[in-house]
C-alpha cells in the first residue's frame, strides 16, 4: 500500500506538520493520534494555559481533573464555539508563498449534576471536547523546480488536511474526606481525519510531449478507542489545592480509506496519434485498519490563592518511546516490530510545563487571565527542542445564572523538509475560543 510515499513519523502536541515530524529519514512510521495540536478544552483552561488540573472546579474539570467536579455546586450547562487560524509560509527554491486558512468549529459541550448529600459532595458530568485539532493547510503555486542541468518545470502543490480526535466523556467525584476530591471518568474517543494533497508539474516551456503531470493523494480515517482519567484534588484551606491525574493507556483503532493517482497529460500521444491523452501510471485505492497503543501519563499540579489572585501550575509526563503498535501498521513495507523499534529509536520521554492565573477585577464581576505553555519535542537529536505557547482571556459573570469565558492563544515553529518541494517551512497557529455557561 503506497510504497511509493515516504513514510513520516510524527510526535508532538501541536499542529500538523510541525515540530513533532521525524525528519527525512527511510526509517520513519506514522503515529497518528499524535497529529495537531492539542489545545486546551474550555476558554478559562486555555486562557490560563492549560495549567488547570489543580484549579479545576468547572465543567472543563471532566477533561483534566475529574476530581474537580466534585467542586461545582450547582447544575452547570455549557458550550463553547473555537476559531483556529493557521498560517504556514513555505520557502522553495527562494520562492515564497504563504497560506492562512481559518476553521470555526464546535469545541465543547459539557453537563454537570450535584447530587445532594448528608455531607461532603457528589457530582457527575458530561462532556464532549475537541482534545486535538488536526486542521492544516500548505500551497505552493507556480514556482520553478530544475529537473535536469537545462530543464525546468513549474509546480503547484496543494496539501490541506482537516478534522480532530473527540473524547466524549462520563464521570463522576466525590469528597472522599474533608478537602479530599477523587474522581473518575470514561473517554470515549472519536474523530476523523481528511487528507488531500495534489501536485501538478507543468511544462510551461513546452520541452516535453507532456503538457502537465498530476500526482494526488487521499485518505479518510476514523478513529476510535478508550481510556479512564483518574483524578485526585486536596485543597489546603483558603491557600490552593494540589492535583494529581493518571491518564490510562488508550488502544486507538484507525480505519482508513486511501486512493492515489499519478497522470501524466500527453498533447500528443504517438503510440496512439493522440492529442490531448491523459495516462495513468500510478492509480490504486484500498482499506485498511490498525491499532496503536498509547503510553501512560501522569500530570501534577498546584495552585495558590490570595485574595483576587491566583496562580497555578501544572507539569505533564510523556514517554513517547512507549507509543506501540499492537497491530500491523499501514505500510506494506513496514511491519509491527520494525516500527516499534524506530518508535524507540525515534522518542524521548518528556516533560510539558503549563503556567498561569487569574485575577477578579475588584468591585467587578470580571476575571483576566493569562498563561505560558513549554512543550518540549519528543524526537531524539532535534535542533529545537522546546516551544512555547502565550495565552490571554477573561470571564465576565452577568448573573448568577449565566456567564462567558473568552480566551486567545498563539503558537508558532519552523516546520521540518517534508518532501523535496520545501526548502524551508515556519508556521503559526492561534485559537479564540469562547465558552458559555448557564448555571441552573
């Protein structure tokens, strides 16, 4: 199955074809569910950076402490709405060209029930997020590539990709002590992915009988699977709160549908005395199904707070050379143990470091947030080995039945060779994301 692609490793939270892409190297595998960028679920989280699992006492806690749910007190229903912009500027042959393409989607659906209790709480939650958006766009339009000492041709490359993976989660907390939360929750995972990428070589020189060359490629997977998230919060009186959160091993099922094409368009064909002929060389399409499992992770957090002031922490723990996959990949030419072994050969284990915190303004029913994101690269020997994420946002409480979060946050990196087309690649992505709450 398409032995003629190079295969590309990929393994980082962010987006597409970024930082986390294994180089250009033969000995590369894909792990999928490792696409995009994983942006914080809810505009209060992504508002503080993502540092929120000790902070968690809304409906976002189902995502990164389900423990913190426990802390609401009262019915909570809400929704949030995200608009992703992401900008890729592509160097080839000191031509460049730039795309910005932009993606309005629903991010989050949440609800959240106390059940009344002789003492301590209890609460269950539901929720839907977009834990990781896969939505990327490259074009190169019209630029010179030398395919001998004397011949050139110009090309057109078109490479967009859309989609996410879901989790729709079930969960519930208690206090199990006094200030001691627990809590437990289902992710069911979900999504899908829609590749296209379409090359066309144009001899605008007329040096050859062909008038243009198409290369396409196309796939659509969908994904499955899940995992619990086990989630601990003690709160220290009127200080803060410290957090713990496992997450389990999630086995994610990928199916895919693929097609590609390769057709050269002859104006004239002399073993037919045609004009005008497109012919195939390269035409296949097929389905295939894989599993890849992946590791444990333990995050850790903290808050304090005095007064109006709080400030929060969160560090995350990742083995990547524990990805696997527990069936055969994709790739006719790649089996399970050889990719398991570049998996090993290819990661690190890392630590991500979310930073944050809030203020309520004084005498107003106002919050402003901001917050700083280190990631670091999973792959072995990068040149760069962290990148960072600011955010900023507010949350204004109309009444005590109704409110809305806002946040802003923006990332950017330069993107690793992927094909003999691009030279040199930097890109950048931004989220808004705004979230309502209606407390019943």
């Amino acid at each position: 199955m398409r032995q003629y692609l190079s295969i590309l490793i990929m393994g980082i939270l962010i987006t597409g074809s970024a930082m986390g892409q294994i180089g250009n190297t033969d000995e590369s595998v894909d792990v999928p569910f490792l696409w995009g960028h994983a942006w914080p679920a809810g505009a209060r989280p992504l508002g503080m950076g993502g540092a929120y699992s000790a902070v968690a006492d809304g409906q976002s806690a189902i995502v990164y402490n389900p423990a913190g749910l426990a802390r609401i007190k009262h019915t909570q229903v809400h929704a949030s709405l995200s608009q992703m912009s992401y900008t890729s500027e592509v160097n080839s042959l000191n031509t460049v060209s730039e795309e910005t393409t932009t993606y309005t989607k629903l991010n989050d659906l949440g609800l959240s029930i106390p059940i009344p209790t002789y003492r301590g709480s209890l609460t269950f939650g539901f929720g839907y997020h977009r834990i990781r958006q896969l939505d990327t766009a490259i074009m190169l339009s019209r630029f010179a590539r030398q395919i001998s000492q004397y011949d050139t041709v110009t090309v057109d490359y078109n490479n967009y990709t859309e989609g996410s993976l879901t989790n729709t989660s079930f969960g519930g907390s208690m206090e199990v002590a006094p200030d001691l939360f627990m809590g437990l929750s289902l992710n069911i995972w979900g999504g899908r992915r829609e590749y296209n990428n379409q090359t066309m070589f144009l001899d605008r020189d007329d040096i050859y009988y062909w008038s243009h060359f198409d290369s396409t490629d196309n796939s659509i997977t969908d994904f499955s699977g899940l995992n619990f998230t086990l989630g601990m919060i003690y709160q220290i009186k009127n200080l803060g709160s410290f957090s713990v959160v496992i997450k389990t091993p999630v086995t994610l099922k990928a199916k895919e549908n693929w097609d590609y094409a390769d057709i050269r368009y002859y104006e004239y064909y002399p073993e037919e005395d045609a004009y005008d002929k497109p012919v195939p060389e390269a035409v296949d399409e097929g389905y295939s199904e894989y599993k890849i499992r992946s590791p444990w992770i333990l995050r850790m957090g903290g808050s304090l707070s005095k007064g109006p002031v709080t400030l929060a922490g969160d560090v995350e723990f990742i083995d990547y050379s524990q990805f696997k996959y527990v069936t055969d990949t994709p790739y006719e030419d790649t089996d399970k143990t050889s990719a398991n072994i570049i998996i090993r050969q290819k990661l690190r284990n890392i630590k991500n470091i979310y930073t944050g915190g809030e203020i309520t303004i004084p005498g107003m029913p106002l919050k402003l947030r901001g917050g700083y994101t280190i990631l670091e690269n999973p792959v072995r020997d990068t040149i760069k080995d962290k990148r960072t994420v600011w955010s900023a946002g507010f949350g204004y409480t109309f009444s005590e039945q109704f409110s809305i979060d806002a946040a802003y946050a923006k990332t950017s990196w330069n993107g690793i060779p992927r094909n003999n087309l691009i030279d040199e690649e930097k890109l950048n992505a931004s989220k808004i994301l705004v979230t309502l709450s209606y407390y019943l």
